[in-house]
C-alpha cells in the first residue's frame, strides 16, 4: 500500500515548492571568458528563507545538496551516476549500493554502511514526520541493513516500487552526529558534502565553507578543481525583479528567475540554465454529487478549450500546450496530449451526453442547469487568473455558469483536501520528476485518508500503474506513459502549458539537474 504523503506536502503537486530531485537538467552557457578566481566567494539569491538546514525537514531539503550528499546523483542528462556509492543496482523490492572507500564526515569521522543504513532507517520512520525525507524516499515502507566489511547498504521494500536506485539513492545523508542530536540540524550540517554551513542567520544570509579533503562528488568530482568557490552565501530575494537587477549589477552572482524580468537578461553575457516546468496543472472535482464526476461532461469540457489560446496566457506570450502532466526532463516524459485528449466538437458531446440549451439560456440537465466553481490562486503564479478567467468564458459561451474564485494559498488547500468546495482547480508545478509522484493525485482515497483530491476513478490507470510498479526504473517507461494517456482520454487532469525559467549567473559558469538545482562542485567564479 501507498504510503500517505505528509500534510506539508499536500499542495506540492500543484506548488513550486515541491522538491524535484531526478530527470535531466543542463550546463550554463556563458559568454564569461575572464580568468577564474581561485578562493573566491559565490553569492546566491534564494527565493524564501530557510529556518532550518536539516535535510530532512520540510524547509531544509531544498538546500541540503551543498553539505549533503546522496548515494547516487543525476548528471545533467539525466543519468544516474556515483556519489556516496561507486556501484549499484536494484530490482522492483531491492536496491544495493556500494560505498566508495575514503569517505568522511565533516566532523572527520569515517562514514560505514552502518551509518548510511542508520539514516535511512531514521528517515523513512513515519513516526518521525520528516517531511523533507518523505517526498523523496519511495511510498512504500522499506527495511535498510548493512555488511561494514564488504561496505555495501541494501534497502528492501515491502511492496514492488520501481524506482528504488532513483528515491533511496537520492536521499541526502546525515552522519551520526546528526542522528545523535536531530535538534542541532536546524543550525549545523553534520553531512559528508562538499561544503559546511559556517554562518546562520535567521532571515537570511547564510554561509558555507568548503571542504578540502572532499574527493567522491558527482561521478568522482573533488572540490580541488580551479574556481570552485571557498565560500557560497545565500542570501533571501523573494522579488524576481530585484533578484534579475542584482544579477544586472553584481550584486549577486547567481539567482533563479522566472516571469517577463527573464527578458531583461536576455544578451547581457549572463550564464543561463533553463529550467522546464508546467503551467495551470488543472485538476477536475470528480466527487459524488459533483457536476464533474459525469466523464463524458468532462471530456467535453476539455474539448471546448482553447489549448494554444491558454498556453499564450499561461506563459504571457507564445506558448506551448503541455504534452505531458511533468515538465519536459521528466523521467518517463513524452508526447501524450494531442493523440489521447478529447476532440469531438463540444456541443455535440454535451448534446450526446443529455445537457441541452435553448437559445441564449444555460445548459441544463434533468432541469438542473450546469454550475461550475472554477478556484485558482495567484500565490502559485502570476498568470494562472488569467488563465482561469479564459476558462471560464469558453465555458460561458458554451451556456455554463461560472463562478470564478481567486483564493488565497491556504484557502485553495482548504478547498482542495477539507472542504471540496470546488469543481475546477488551476495550479503549477515545476514537474514532478517520476511518474510515481502522481500516483496519490489520481487514485486511492480521497481527503483525509488519501491525497486524490479531485476523486479520480480511472480503472484503466489503476490497473496499467499496477502492472508499471512491477517494471525496474525506466524499462516500464512505456506502460507508465499508457496509464498518464488514459488521464488524458477520461479527462481527469489537464497540464495548460510548457513554460520556462531560469538560473542565471554574473561571473560564473554552473550545471544544474532537474527543477533547476545546482550541482555545487559545477559552479566556477570568474574574474
């Protein structure tokens, strides 16, 4: 059985804020030619900031990478290369990593595969509500062991999960003198990564100091490599247009970006890495008793829209309808849409499934005319009203009453998981990077005993995810990519379009993964 997702991350699927932690990502280009800098100090901008850096919290995930390391890391094309481990493999119930030998606590103590086994047992404990480890590790329970000698940690998994390399192996390692005192973590990194927090700062800026014994980064990357910065700070920007000028002056070497101010750094010699993401994930109130739960009014709702007209608003210019429910990179993505989505002219399907109108007047059925609450928050992204609006009139004209609501975030989560008061849901997501991940969104129990909380019933996914969890990683790529289609032909969610943002950086080159994360022992400071 699927493990429930923790409340903190019951909005993740729709958020920014969802940690995304495999798939493919790039190196910057750059037209930085200057000398590299040799001890330098790199500063970067963060968009919130961090009460706590320990990894396995809701807050400190996100920055784990720069004192952390995992077993396994994600090149920027995607595949799976060394970390912590020299050497893995894996079936649908077992994965087993072996350690390189060398490695070291930044506290100097030497890591064992005891103490790996240690903390992923620690981690995935619910009865630890660690957030931040959770939507990483597998949703399923898992038993971690160890061989000191052979240095090799195996993890079994009580049920098949297909992905086992990809959540086990990523989940950032805490030493044990992290694991003696979990408290200390909000402050201190006890990790074996190629950086140390030095400095905190409630609010922000906070500081790492880098490690000169540090030789097992990704695919055997040391931080002795010329230009690699002795110090990173991060400090908090949550405006974008502040965090662009920044760039524009030297006031911060790198920062994440998004929305119109991208075009202001657009040929200013910036390194840029694009950062795939889907816009207006939309999601349809399937519940008992709702209007939605009738698929064939759904499909035909989904036909009347203007797929390229909502992407063009969606992204404020000219936009791509997505292909897929995760963001280009994702593993498993592929072009889903246009082959599997309803295209029967509207009015006839609504016609055929017994909603009439007559002249002006609204659709009705059984003398009950069509009602629709159609909810979005502009916390999630700048454009999603407007996207919502467009909706909207496309149904109106259709002969659909629409109730237009622009919530605040908490109240969005109120009526998405406790009072379902609502038929059409607009959201983002940077995409989430397994098709795993959705899995809780579009099956099982609804709120509070599950996450699907639209009430999805979808027999044909159900039983091709049944038969995709017993395929090892990426070989059931084709069976999970049948399941998301028949989502696509019942109607039952509707990602609105591809978009981009992007890392850019001022004197620096870098590669990043997937969502935009950067790899720390990429980033070379310049003159």
């Amino acid at each position: 059985m699927l493990r429930r997702t923790p409340p903190v991350a019951l909005a993740s699927v729709l958020t920014a804020s969802a940690v995304a932690l495999s798939g493919c990502g790039g190196v910057a280009t750059s037209s930085t030619t200057t000398p590299l800098v040799i001890g330098g100090t790199v500063r970067i901008a963060a968009s919130s900031e961090t009460p706590s850096f320990d990894p396995y919290s809701a807050f400190g995930a996100s920055q784990a990478h720069y004192a952390y390391d995992a077993l396994v890391n994600v090149a920027p094309d995607g595949a799976l290369v060394s970390g912590l481990a020299s050497s893995w493999q894996a079936t649908t119930t077992t994965a087993t990593f072996t350690l390189r030998p060398g490695i070291t606590c930044s506290d100097g103590t030497a890591l064992t595969a005891s103490a790996v086994a240690r903390a992923l047992t620690y981690a995935g404990d619910p009865a630890n509500q660690l957030a931040g480890a959770q939507t990483v590790l597998p949703n399923v329970p898992f038993k971690a062991s160890a061989d000191d000698g052979t240095g090799t940690v195996s993890a079994t998994a009580a049920a098949p999960f297909p992905f086992l390399t990809r959540t086990i192996g990523l989940l950032p390692i805490v030493c044990p003198a992290g694991l003696d005192r979990p408290r200390s973590l909000d402050r201190v990194t006890q990790g074996t990564g190629p950086y140390v927090l030095t400095r905190y700062t409630p609010g922000g800026p906070y500081e790492f100091t880098v490690r000169d014994d540090y030789s097992w980064g990704p695919a055997g990357a040391t931080t002795k490599e010329p230009g690699l910065p002795a110090h990173i700070v991060l400090s908090v920007v949550p405006q974008a247009s502040t965090a662009a000028n920044l760039l524009l002056t030297g006031g911060v070497d790198i920062a994440g970006v998004s929305g119109p101010d991208r075009a202001r750094l657009t040929g200013r010699g910036l390194s840029t890495a694009d950062v795939a993401t889907v816009i207006g994930l939309t999601f349809f109130n399937q519940r008992p008793g709702r209007a939605l739960s009738d698929r064939a009014l759904r499909r035909a709702l989904v036909s009347a829209l203007d797929r390229r007209g909502l992407a063009n608003v969606a992204v404020g210019g000219t936009g791509s309808p997505a292909t897929d429910f995760g963001a280009e990179g994702a593993v498993c993505h592929a072009d889903l849409a246009d082959a599997n989505l309803p295209a029967r002219n509207a009015a006839e399907a609504l016609r055929a499934a017994g909603w009439t109108r007559s002249g002006d007047g609204p659709l009705t059925k059984d003398g009950r005319p069509l009602r629709l609450r159609l909810i979005t928050s502009p916390e999630l992204g700048p454009t999603l009203v407007s996207v919502a609006e467009l909706m909207a009139r496309q149904w109106t004209k259709l002969g659909a009453e629409v109730d237009l609501v622009a919530e605040s975030l908490p109240a969005l989560v109120n009526a998405m998981y406790r009072s379902a008061d609502f038929d059409v849901v607009v959201g983002s997501t940077p995409g989430v990077a397994l098709p795993v991940g959705f899995i809780p969104f579009f099956s099982g129990p609804t709120p509070a005993r599950g996450l699907n909380f639209a009430g999805v019933v979808n027999p044909e996914y159900d039983a091709l995810v049944a038969q995709a969890l017993q395929e090892t990683d990426t070989t059931g790529c084709d069976t999970w990519n049948r399941a998301a289609a028949a989502l696509f032909r019942s109607a039952d969610a509707l990602p609105i379009a591809q978009g981009r943002s992007g890392v850019y950086g001022y004197r620096t080159t870098f590669a990043t993964t997937f969502g935009g994360r950067l790899v720390p022992t990429s980033i070379r400071l310049h003159e």
